[in-house]
C-alpha cells in the first residue's frame, strides 16, 4: 500500500495538469478556491485520480474534500478498504 505521501506526490502530478496555473500547490491548497477547479475539473481531477489509484471514488464524500490534505486522506482510507 501507498504511504501518504506517496500518495500527496501522485496527487500534486495529477493536479499540475488540471489547474489552471502555476501556484505552489500543497497540503493545505483549497481545490475550489486556491486552485479554481469548477465542477467538470473536479470531476476531470476525479477520474485521473481513480486511474491513477485504480480506486472507485464514491461521489458522497466529496463533501468532505477541500483540500488536498482531504483529498489524500480520503484516497488513502479507500485503499485500505479495497
């Protein structure tokens, strides 16, 4: 299994290519408001994410995902449940 940062590492590649510019992203960077992600990014975020991990992303806990710190842990917990 992935160690979380390994899985912070895969996150931040996958997000090089879908934000919109060149910020420093990081644990703490919010996916809507540093990042600017509008749905169809989130959702675009989302299927590279469930390739990448080879994980189904059930769409109830995106309540509970902000940042990429969120999103991580979220990543990590389903892993450990598959």
């Amino acid at each position: 299994m992935l160690q979380y940062e390994d899985i912070l590492a895969q996150i931040y590649s996958v997000l090089q290519g879908i934000a919109r510019d060149n910020r420093e992203i990081n644990e703490t960077t919010d996916l809507v408001v540093d990042l600017g992600l509008d749905s169809m990014a989130v959702m675009e975020l989302l299927a590279a994410i469930e390739d990448r991990f080879d994980i189904s992303i059930p769409l109830n806990i995106l309540p509970d995902v902000r940042t990429v710190k969120d999103l991580a842990l979220q990543i990590q917990q389903l892993m450990v449940e598959s």
